[in-house]
C-alpha cells in the first residue's frame, strides 16, 4: 500500500513513519525543504506523481498557549491552507482514501466533558488558541462536505494532547508536557529550587503517547470502511496539570516546589474527548503515562548530546 504523509519531520508523523516501516507500506513524506504545503500546485504535483492508496495529513502548524496567543494569524492561515491544499489535492487525483487529523482544541470551551464527537460547533472556542482551532474545524468540514456532495468518504481523527518521541522542546514552541520535561530537568541539573506553573494548576488534560495514535492511524487505514467519518482518539483518563508536574519531577529526580504565576493564562478548565467510538472499534493505546514520559524524558536527554 502506497501512502502519502505530510508532517514527517513532525513528532505524528515521525511516529507513523516509524510504525508503518514495520508493516508492508511505501511512504512518501516530503520534507518542508522539498514540498512546501502552502503551495497548492506543488501539492497536487506531488501526490499526483506518487499516486497513493492513502493520504496521512499530519503537517501543521503548531505550539503551546504562549505561542498561539501571540500569533493568532499565522496559526490559522497556515494550518487552513495547508489542510485545504491537501485534501484538494488528494480528492483532484481520486484518492480514495485519507486520514485528517483533527485536534480536541476543535470542541468549545463549555462543552461537557468528556467531549462528544457530536458537539462540535455548539459552542464558543477557547480563545487562546481560537485561530488554530478554527483552521481544524475548517479542514474537518471540508472532508465532510467532500462526502456530502461527491460521495468521497475522507476521516477525520481528533486526538487527545500529544507527547513523546520527536517531540519539540525548545521553550517557544512546545507544548505542556516536553515544555515541563525541559523546564524542571534544566531545575534540576542548575540546582534551583522552585519550578514556576502557569495558573493555580487545577486545569485538566489527556496526554496520550504519539506513538499510540500513530498506532491508531495505521490501524484506521486498515480498517478504513469501519471507520466514522469524525472519531477522537484518547486514552479516557486525565489528570490535572499539578499532577503532570508531579509524575515529571519524580521520574527526573527533582525535589524542589512548585510556585503558581497566577497572571498567567490557564486555558480550559478540562479537556477530556469521549473514547466510545474509539472502544467499539476494539482499539486502546498501550502506553501508561509513567512508560510513557520516561521514553520521552530518555529522548530528551539523548537529543542534547
């Protein structure tokens, strides 16, 4: 099977590409270098000469709160572009077959927890990432549209917060979990004493392990008619963000406190997807939180050598 993966220099995409070497697929996944997303003709050209059974799109543009607070615009324009560019594309070369991913920022800022597939636009956006948030809603419609009208049944995949291998680290554009990783190791190796939280830390969040939903991906392109069309994909736990703190430092060794800035920005109070769909198909992750942050933690450390 032949398949076409956008973003595999990206953490997902990394991942997929990874998995799916084990696994009877030829990949193509141009890299930004060579394939510049935001430019719709190049897109086409290079699915056209591929010809996959599948297209994963995994680009985006992404980062923490910080990040989307201060660049709304570009959040928005290029994530939008380059999903249209894709599945424009993917449809224009009669590709039958493609994976969007979606993210559970897409759900509004009041919406009952755990989050229903179904209350998608039935509510206000949470505002820090509003832009971000707006571009996934957007490319997921459009799959949806593409179905409506022309019978081209394209799925969308809304996981829950990602971490793991190949993860971005660096303080400007990480997000929660590898930004905490390097923030109390850093503590830790200069000897401080006090790690600072954004907000009181009673926010919750579902972090799942990348590879896992690498490892859904792959099992949704096998399964692909059994599908829906817009499916979350979680673990069905979360945690606040004090805990994920906690879990961090003792698997670093850091015993130092945490001190609350509570100027700073918390971001919605819980953000829990609803597995149910996930569970019928008859898929879990297989990564516990612990493994999972001490594989991410032994990738840190292995990428500062």
């Amino acid at each position: 099977m032949k398949v076409f993966v956008t973003g595999g220099r990206g953490m997902v995409g990394r991942n997929v590409i990874s998995l799916a070497k084990q696994h009877d697929f030829e990949i193509c996944s141009p890299s930004s270098s060579e394939l510049n997303l935001l430019d719709a003709q190049a897109i086409h050209d290079s699915i056209q000469q591929f010809r996959p059974d599948v297209v994963i799109h995994a680009a985006g543009k992404v980062g923490g709160i910080q990040a989307n607070i201060q660049s709304p615009f570009d959040f928005f324009y290029d994530n939008l572009q380059m999903g249209i560019n894709v599945v424009y594309a993917a449809w224009q070369n009669g590709v039958d077959k493609l994976i969007n991913l979606g993210s559970s920022c897409m759900y509004p800022k009041n919406a009952t927890n755990p989050l229903r597939e179904d209350c998608v636009l039935s509510g206000d956006l949470e505002p820090t990432n509003e832009g971000y948030a707006l571009a996934k809603l957007s490319v997921g419609r459009m799959c949806e549209y593409l179905y409506r009208q022309y019978g081209v049944e394209y799925k969308t995949i809304v996981p829950c917060n990602l971490y793991g291998l190949w993860d971005k680290f660096s303080p400007n554009n990480s997000h929660m979990v590898p930004a905490v990783i390097r923030k109390i190791h850093e503590a830790s190796v200069s000897g401080s004493h006090d790690v600072e939280i954004w907000g009181d830390g009673k926010a919750r969040r579902e972090f799942m392990f990348a590879e896992d939903l690498a490892d859904f991906i792959l099992y949704a392109i096998r399964n692909y008619d059994h599908i829906p069309s817009f499916i979350n994909a979680g673990v069905g736990i979360d945690h606040s963000i004090v805990e994920y703190y906690e879990t961090i430092a003792k698997i670093i060794g850091f015993n130092g406190r945490f001190v609350h800035d509570l100027t700073k920005p918390s971001g919605m109070s819980q953000k829990l997807v609803d597995v149910s769909k996930q569970k019928e198909l008859g898929w879990s992750p297989k990564t516990s939180l612990v493994d999972g942050i001490q594989l991410t933690y032994k990738h840190f450390l292995e990428e500062q050598i």
